[in-house]
C-alpha cells in the first residue's frame, strides 16, 4: 500500500495472517446498549486491528536510501551571478533541511575561479545561514572574476562518507570561464547525480561593469582617461552611480544614467607621482536592486612627460598649454637641435613650431626622423612658414609628416577678391651669381614668380607692385588684375638691378594702399637678396602698423647667405605671414605660387573658418566640435594616403587638414598647419587648447623611455604570474627579489617582456627588488591584486542552461528539481525499511486497557 506525501509504501512479511481481520467486526458488536459500552467496543477492535497487522509482520519501505543521503550545495559566487545564487539557496534550503532524514548529512561550498568548503556534510538540524557564503568582501580569495563549474564537482566527490548516496546542488548561471564542468562530470567516479538550480532573471544584476580601460603605462602628473564600460541588461533604463578607487582611496562616485545595451562612462583622473596604482571600478545601484561585482585594473605611472620644443617664438603657446598640464617642458630655438640629436632618447615628444627650413640641417632631420622611426613622437605646427617652406620638398621630415607639403586642391569655385602687392628687390646684389646660376639669372627668376603669381589671380583681385633698391619705384598702381594684369607684366619683365637696398619706404607705401582698398584680404609678398641700409629696430613700428591693420606679409629671402634673416622672421611672423629661405632658385616661382594660392584658398574665412571634427582619438576626448575656435589662417595641405584627419575646414567641399595624424614605423607624428601665434591666435585663448596638446602629446608619446619598467602581478589558481614589460631592451636574464619567495628569475617570454611563476602571494603592496647583474638591484613595487582582472565573466548575459542540461541528464540529475526529487533512492541504492511491531504493540496494550477502562467507569 502507497502513502500519500512521499512517506513510502507498506508491506507485510506474512500476508496470510491478514484473514484474521475478518473477525475484527464482531468486536464492534456491544454485549449491552450504551454509550460506554460502545467506545469500549471500538477499543476492542482497533486492538485486535493493530494485533492482527502485528502478527503479520507489517513494515514501511520508505523513498530514502538505506545509508543516508549526502548532499552538498555548491553555491556559485562569481561576479556575474553576484548574491543571486547564495539567495536562490537561502530559499532552497530552507524548504530542504525540514525535510531531512537522522542519517542524511548536508554541506556546502562557496566557489568562483576557486572553491571553498563553506560547512562540512555533518547530520542533525542546522540553521540555513550556516551553508550560506558570507558577503562578497570576504569572497576575494576564491577569485570572483572566473567561474570554474567543474571545481566544485570535484570538491563534493571527496567530502560524502562512502555508503551514503551522494547529490550535488549547484546554485548557479552555467557560465563558465574556466575548466569544462561538462568533461569533469563525465570522468568523476562514483558518477555523482548534479541538479542545477538556476536563479531567476530579477535575480540578477541588472546592470554590471564589462571591462575597465585605462592604460598600462602613463605618465605623472598626466590626466589618465579612465573609461568604464557599463552594460544595462534591462529592458529599461537604470540610474546608480559609479565609484572609483586608486589604491584604496576612493574618488567621488559618478552619477550614471544607464539605457539599454552597452555605455561608456569617462572618468578623468589626474595622477600626481610615479608608482604603482590599483584600480577598481564599483557599480552602485539602488537597494532593491542586485548589486554587480567590482572589476579592477593596474596601471604603471612613470616619470612624468618630457617634450622638447623646437620653436623661433619667444613665448610660444604650446610650450605654455604643456607647462600648464604639469608636463616637463624645454623649449629650444632651431640651431640648438642639432647638438640635441643624441639626447632625443630622453624625451616622450618633440615638437616642432613653426621651424623654417634654413634653421635645421640635414643632420638634425635625419636624428629627428630616425628618432622617431624607433618609436618616438613628433608633432609639427606652424602654418605657412613651415609647411609653406620650399625647403622642406624632399627632405627627411616631408616623408614623416601626415600631410604633403605642396597643395593640389583646385580652387573653389567662388571666392572674395583679395588685394595683393608685389615687393620685388632690384637692387645690384640680384646680379649677382648665386651657385651654378651665373650673373643676371637671380633677378631673371625674381621677375618669373612675379609673373605668376599674377596669372594665379582672378580679374577681380586687386593688384600692384613696386620695385625698390635705395628708393621704391611704383611700377603699377594697386587695379583689378582683370584691367591690369598686360601693363603690369610687361612693366615686371622689363625690371633690371642696380642700386642699394631699403624695402622699408616700399613696404608702408604698401600697407596705406592697402588699408585704402577697403579689401578684407591684404596681402604682401617681399621679395629680397640683400641687406637693407636701415637697422631692424626701424621697422618695429610699421610692423606693428601692418599687424593693427590685418595685413599679412609674406617674406623670401633668396641667396645662400643668413644677411637679415632675423629680421625677415620678425616681419613675417608679427602679421601672420610665412618666412622663406630660399636657396635654389629653381623653387622660388613655385614657392611664390603656393604661398598666393593659400591666400586665395583662405580669403573667404579670414573672419575665421570653422574646425570640424574628423576621425575621432584620444586626442580629442571631451572637445566637442562647438567649442573649437575658428581659424582664420592654415597652410593649405592634403593628407596623405593612411593618415587620419582629425580636425579640418571645409574649403567649397575640400576638407583641408588642421590635424592629422598616422603612424610612422614604430612612432607617431601629428601635424597641425595652423599658426597658434597668428592664423589660428585664438585658439590659446581657448579653454581646451591646453587639454587638446596635452592629450595630443600623451597619445602620440611612446609608452615609456629607456630604462622604465612596469611589473604585473596576475592570479591564477594557486600561483601568481608576475610579468615585467621594459620599454628598452633589456638583459635575457632578470632577478626580482620577494620577501616572501626570494630570488626570482625572469626569464624572457617576448620582445621587451620577461615572466616568472610563483606560489600564491598574498594581495597587497610587496616591495621588490630588480637585479640585472651583481649589484643590490633596483627597488620596485609589486602589487597583488585581490581578484583578478578578467572580464570574461560577463561576456554572456543569459545563463547557460544548454549546459546545465547536459550534466544534470548525463549524470542522472534534473534542473530545477523539488527536494523529494534530490532525496529520492536512485537505482543501486537499498531503500530504508522500518518495522512496524515496535509501533504497533505499544497501540495494542494502550487500545485494550481504555477499554476495561472505559467499561469499568462508574456510570
């Protein structure tokens, strides 16, 4: 006979001792009427019920295993599943231990990337909290950031006494980062039943971090960009705030909105010294809701950044936007760089502004491009008068800069005239030879680019020229070229040298029939030789005249000596022009051209153009587009073929760059052809200027100099990976001292990288020492974090119960099973049997003294 509830089915060891049972009716017949006597007649013969069942050797066979069951939880507590699992087993739990038998014992495991028996199997009542895990502060060491399924299937075959039948619970989201559950549950012997219990969705965290971006090396003082990638797995948008630490100090938590999918949260952090730092990212949500695991990275801050800046400005901006981001800034003119060459190593970046040609050697362009060819950083900017210079056609620098010197663009379709005027030296010096060129042809090329700047112009562009050598000769008034242009020419071809040289008179004659032109775009091109008979500190004041008034002066000195170069530079740089050093000639027509073409390309934007952000960068993080500030003059460029162009200015349709960037062998170059002390003098006012260089910088700039190191600790399992990455070449054998292991080899795993294996250390700071030879070593800092810092973990969002199938079918199991299922005999176990007699007779006397009783009562 079956029982209801589960409770077993009864049997009876002599089946023929229950005829007996037919007679148990005639006890029911009372020997008089009354009530006694009918209660006395029921006692009879439940008496002789129980009796007869006695005598037949009644027994209960119940569903529970002879010996006992043996069940242990394994309570998963890997990141992705939070407290999601240890709550499901609370609930579980509590509806399993009442239901319990004496000879079944439970136990429980605690387990991620690791295991960790939480109690021991034992028998007797116990209360529920004591099988669950505590909070997930005291978790650390078994490694929240994998999940290893399999480990705590091999855990629980050791812990069941032999004899009872043994069940494993595996609370848990069947996602697995390590060793294969599946493949363990197949090779364990005894085969062990597994029955996963999957949390419900809304027990999971609704929100988790994926990963934590931040680079492995970085610079003090430097900004580091902090990125945290953030995923709301909701279906609608959650709010909470993310909470950095560095080293245990915690930063102000950022409030965070969260939609659907994936997000990115920037978190700048300016960090102030060199050393070793731990970062960890937590999610803070509302209390309702479950909270997600905490995700850490290591970072590597070395010596802050050093930038050599290579300039002729006396106060240049950039070099003041760095300084003012705390980076180590040395400023040099021109003509010191080549004696830096060989000291190129100590520097992150070298940055050149607004160099003209003649200023560098060859000497100096080939260490700076085989510089950084090795992997160093070069940012170069100026305008015109360094990606206008002629010079720099060919030379070692054109073949690492992002952008072609020599523009190609059409001009766009309409465009406001523009004034010009022609400057053109003849005095006696343009007779001269110069090189292979003999005596005349000086002046004979001068009057070549005059004629073609004027076939560059549009009819409707103004334009004049004078010639002066002691005095100025007006050759042709300041007209339409369209009116102009024969008369003009044929006045410019006709030009012969002699005489002195004073351009100053020729120049303000100039700058007052310019400003009379009501033109917005004024122009001057000086075209000299030689020395001038005045000194530099009279032309200070008409400088400072044609500056006021938005005149821009564009100056070429031809001939092989450096007469008056400082003061041509002064002119040009003071208004906005460029400056040119030419010495062959050759160049000097198509010089002429390319500088009157960038003026035509820019006459409409000379109230300033608009940047538009290209491809995006680290460089330009945080900087919307809106804020940038016009720019009125560039150096008209073209990108080459692979570069990026980050900013430009749309010209009818033409995007002319105003930084580019690429990758140059092992290092990086970015070119911006703008003048910050002219064309684009706005932009030092703005407030993002600094942040764009020193962003600029710290992107392009290698990710550490000679002689930095960075060391790397990593856990897995019972050891600890520690690497070391060097930015140099290093020795094939490195020695790392631990207080706690001693002498540790580091033997080579990669270019620059070196690796050893050693028994688990403890999470924390361990101070180090790095030997290279017999000498007491370099200290270092080593810190060991607490977890690791995978992000596989939450690479799936939904629980894997493909997976949780295959074992729970495979080794006899189910998934989501009730607790009479888990307690339930399997096949080959022997099923508890209880007597009944000992239950039975006590009935039997209890039953037959109520009814002499009962009869007995005085009525």
């Amino acid at each position: 006979m079956t029982l209801p509830f589960g409770l077993g089915v009864l049997h009876v060891v002599v089946p023929m001792a229950l005829l007996a049972l037919l007679v148990v009716p005639l006890f029911l017949v009372p020997t008089s009427p009354g009530r006694r006597l009918r209660i006395a007649a029921w006692c009879r013969a439940l008496a002789a019920f129980a009796l007869v069942l006695a005598l037949a050797g009644l027994y209960l066979e119940t569903p529970r295993p002879a010996a006992g069951s043996c069940l242990i939880a394994g309570i998963d507590v890997s990141a992705s599943v939070g407290r999601a699992a240890a709550d499901g087993a609370r609930e579980f739990l509590g509806r399993m231990v009442p239901a319990l038998a004496p000879g079944d014992v439970l136990g429980s495991i605690a387990f991620a990337g690791q295991a960790h028996v939480q109690a021991y199997p034992t028998g007797g009542r116990r209360a529920v909290e004591d099988f669950i895990p505590a909070a997930d502060e005291e978790l650390d060491e078994l490694d929240t950031q994998e999940s290893d399924l399999a480990v705590v299937l091999t855990r629980a075959a050791s812990l069941c006494p032999a004899g009872k039948q043994a069940a494993l619970l595996l609370f848990t989201d069947g996602n697995e980062t390590a060793g294969s559950l599946l493949a363990e549950a197949t090779l364990v012997e005894p085969r062990i039943p597994v029955f996963p219990v999957v949390p419900t969705a809304a027990a999971f965290p609704p929100a988790v971090i994926r990963r934590l971006l931040a680079p492995a090396l970085a610079p003090a003082r430097s900004v580091l960009p902090f990125e945290t990638v953030l995923e709301n797995r909701a279906a609608a948008p959650v709010s909470g705030a993310l909470a950095l630490s560095v080293n245990g100090r915690a930063m102000l938590p950022l409030p965070v909105d969260l939609p659907p999918g994936p997000s990115v949260v920037a978190t700048p952090f300016r960090v102030p010294a060199r050393g070793e730092y731990l970062v960890e990212a937590r999610l803070l949500l509302p209390a309702a809701l479950p909270a997600p695991g905490p995700v850490t990275s290591a970072i590597s801050v070395t010596r802050p950044l050093h930038v050599l800046v290579v300039t002729e400005h006396d106060a240049p901006a950039v070099a003041t936007a760095l300084a003012s981001r705390g980076l180590e800034v040395e400023t040099i003119p021109p003509a010191r760089l080549a004696a830096r060459a060989s000291a190129l190593r100590d520097y992150h970046a070298v940055v050149l502004d607004g160099v003209a040609r003649a200023e560098l050697d060859d000497a100096a362009l080939a260490a700076v491009t085989g510089w950084v060819a090795g992997g160093g950083a070069l940012v170069a900017t100026g305008g015109g008068h360094l990606f206008g210079d002629a010079g720099y056609v060919g030379s070692p620098l054109a073949q690492v800069l992002p952008v072609e010197l020599a523009s190609q663009s059409p001009e766009p379709a309409e465009r406001e005239p523009i004034a010009l005027y022609l400057l053109i030296d003849r005095s006696n010096s343009m007779g001269y030879a110069s090189g292979d060129l003999p005596y005349g042809e000086k002046m004979e090329y001068a009057k070549r680019a005059a004629l073609a700047v004027l076939d560059q112009l549009a009819p409707q562009d103004l334009v004049a020229a004078i010639a002066f050598d002691a005095q100025p000769y007006e050759i042709g008034p300041l007209l339409p070229a369209g009116t102009s242009h024969a008369a003009l020419a044929t006045k410019i071809a006709r030009l012969r040298y002699g005489g002195g040289t004073d351009f100053k008179d020729a120049l303000d004659i100039a700058r007052r029939n310019l400003v009379a032109s009501g033109r917005r775009v004024r122009h001057v091109i000086l075209l000299t030789d030689g020395d001038t008979n005045r000194h530099a500190e009279d032309h200070v004041e008409l400088t400072a005249r044609l500056a006021a008034d938005a005149i821009t002066v564009t100056t070429i000195r031809i001939g092989d000596d450096t007469v008056n170069l400082e003061l041509l530079q002064t002119i040009s740089r003071a208004t906005g022009g460029a400056f040119h050093h030419v010495e062959h000639l050759e160049a000097l027509p198509q010089l002429m051209i390319s500088d009157t073409r960038r003026l035509i390309d820019t006459a409409p934007y000379r109230d300033g153009a608009a940047p538009h952000i290209g491809e995006l960068g680290p460089m330009l993080s945080g900087i919307r587009e809106s804020e940038l500030p016009p720019v009125a003059r560039w150096a008209v460029t073209r990108a080459r073929p692979g570069a990026e162009v980050r900013l430009y200015v749309d010209i009818a349709g033409r995007r002319d760059p105003v930084l580019a960037t690429w990758q140059y062998e092992l290092g990086r170059v970015a070119a911006l052809p703008v003048d910050f002390q002219a064309g684009a003098a706005a932009w030092p006012q703005w407030q993002g200027f600094a942040r764009l260089w020193t962003q600029l910088v710290l992107w392009a700039a290698p990710p550490g100099l000679p002689g930095e190191r960075r060391l790397v600790a990593e856990r897995e399992g019972e050891h600890t990976v520690i690497r070391l990455e060097a930015a140099a070449e290093e020795p094939a054998s490195l020695v790392l001292r631990l207080e706690e292991v001693g002498d540790v080899v580091l033997r080579q795993t990669g270019r620059r990288s070196f690796g050893a294996v050693v028994p688990r250390l403890t999470p924390g700071h361990h101070p180090v020492w790095l030997r290279t030879g017999s000498g007491p070593g370099e200290p270092m800092d080593l810190i060991v974090p607490a977890r690791s810092a995978s992000t596989r973990e939450y690479r799936t969002a939904a629980p894997n119960r493909d997976l949780l199938e295959q074992v729970a079918v495979l080794t006899g199991g189910r998934v989501d099973p009730e607790p009479a299922e888990i307690l339930a005999v399997r096949p080959g176990v022997t099923r508890r049997v209880v007597p009944l007699e000992g239950v039975l007779i006590p009935i039997v006397l209890v039953l037959v003294l109520a009814d002499v009783a009962v009869r007995r009562w005085p009525r």
